[in-house]
C-alpha cells in the first residue's frame, strides 16, 4: 500500500470529536513505513489543521469535499471553486427558504449572522409539535457543527458571492426532512455541480469536477502512485466516491449501510480505533 485516504468526522474522529493515541500512532507508522497518508473531509483545510494541532501530525488533505487539495506543509496544491453564477444561485435560494448555510473560502467558513437562530426556531418547532421529543441527537448535531474553527458572520449572502472570493463548498443545514428533500430535489439535475450528505442533517455543493473521488486520483496520478495501491476508509455517502475510486477500501463499524456496501471490509467503530485496525490490516 502506497497511500491511505482517510475520512474525519465518523471516521479519524471519535463521538468526542477528538483523534486517539491508538489513530495517531497507527498514521504515523503507516508514514515511517513510507506510506502517503491523506485527510479528506468535507471540512476546510484550515479547520483540519486546528484538529490537528497539538497530534503531531502532518498529512496531506483534501478539503471541501474535494474541491481543495492541500500539502501536508500546508500549502494549496489545487482546486475547483464553483462557478460564481451556481454560488449566486444556490445562495439566493438557501435564503429565500431559510436555510442556515456555510460556505467555505480560503481561510474562513462564511454564515448568516441569523443563522443559529434559524435552527433554534426549527427546534422550538420540533418541540411544539412533539413536546416529548428527545432533542439530544439534534444538540450533538449542532456542537459538531459548530465545533469547526474560522467562522466569519455576514448579512447577506451578496456579501459573499460580490467579495470575488472562491467558494469551494456550501453546506446547507436543517433539522427538518422535507426542507432537505427539497433543497436536493431542487438542485440534483443541476448537471455543473456536485451534490451530496455527509450527515443526517444536510447536503453539500462543489463544483462537478470535485468530489474525494477525483481529488484522490488526482493526487495519486501527482505522486506516481498506481490506484490499484491506494486505499480509503469512511463511513458516509460523501466519502462514496473515493471508496470506489481507490484500489482498496473499509468501511467503519458506525458507517451508513450504503458505505459499508461499496467497501472491501468493515473496520471497527469510530470509537474503538477502527482507522487503526484498517491501516494495521492493509499494512500486513
């Protein structure tokens, strides 16, 4: 094996959101073995590096769902931004429907300053219809959410798309199901664009030619590697296309059953040090 991809949340992450001694020591043998070890998140490169801090750890990353490949000094390699008219588009309508969204740049993720009271007003709905609801999964979504660093608040999505900054991802959020069905059925035959979930509570925009998928053939085809001696561990629908992509893939214990289905084998759960397990058995 010559390079590991690797998902974050779900996957290099446990539910505390933090890497295990278990996971770094695994990458960072993988890496003395001379292995080319890759993150790839639908997070922004500048996020993945505050997750990093303190691990030791340095790896290459892809970012936004592909749209950016950075070198592990941290460097940008490539990327794909979204065409500016599909930004104006997608965010115009997001507002108009009331969406709490994110748009990652550069160096910052971009949001509505209302945006944390949109998805208040969406719980408070979800308890007045179901005053016994059990609103704990929904919080934990949401300190996930807004446990990534470099937030930057604005008043209109115009502040963003008339700024002439990429916009390399925007991540649509809501806890209800039909808002969703609606912004994807909105936006799936958009033939210029990339549309997929890594959580239960949204769905994501890149450019077409963005995706884990491409960005991890891309790298390979940069460093000489043949597919065939890549391998890919992750555990949502966003991390579909570099499972089929790379020459070898796993699939988490906690993994959507779709993931599990397009992976070679199942590794352990996010909490148990799964990512080691797979690196050790590719390794042998």
């Amino acid at each position: 094996m010559e390079l590991i991809a690797i998902d974050l949340d779900g996957t290099l992450l446990n539910s505390r959101h933090t890497i295990s001694e278990e996971n770094i020591k695994a990458i960072k043998h993988a890496q003395q073995q001379g292995v080319e070890v890759v993150v790839a998140t639908g997070r922004a490169e500048f996020d993945v590096r505050e997750v990093f801090a303190h691990t030791g750890l340095a790896t290459w990353v892809i970012g936004a769902n592909g749209a950016t490949i950075h070198r592990p000094n941290g460097t940008l390699f490539d990327s794909v931004p979204i065409k500016e008219k599909d930004a104006d588009t997608i965010l115009n309508w997001l507002e108009q429907e009331q969406f709490y969204y994110e748009v990652f740049s550069d160096s910052s993720i971009l949001t509505p300053h209302n945006g944390r009271r949109l998805l208040q007003i969406e719980m408070d709905r979800i308890k007045s219809a179901n005053p016994e609801a059990d609103l704990e999964e929904l919080e934990k979504a949401l300190e996930k959410q807004f446990s990534q660093t470099g937030f930057y608040h604005v008043d209109s999505y115009k502040d963003i798309t008339e700024s002439g900054s990429p916009v390399y991802n925007i991540l649509a959020f809501s806890f209800e199901q039909e808002k969703l069905d609606k912004g994807w059925h909105t936006f799936e035959s958009n033939s210029d664009l990339t549309l997929v979930s890594s959580a239960n509570h949204n769905f994501e925009f890149e450019h077409k030619d963005a995706s884990k998928g491409l960005a991890l053939q891309k790298l390979a085809d940069h460093l000489s590697i043949p597919i065939s001696e890549t391998a890919a561990i992750g555990d949502s629908p966003n991390d579909l296309s570099m499972l089929h992509t790379a020459g070898h893939s796993a699939a988490m214990e906690n993994a959507k059953d779709v993931v599990k289905e397009a992976s070679d084998f199942i590794t352990a759960h996010n909490d148990t040090h799964g990512v080691a397990q797979a690196i050790y058995h590719w390794l042998k």
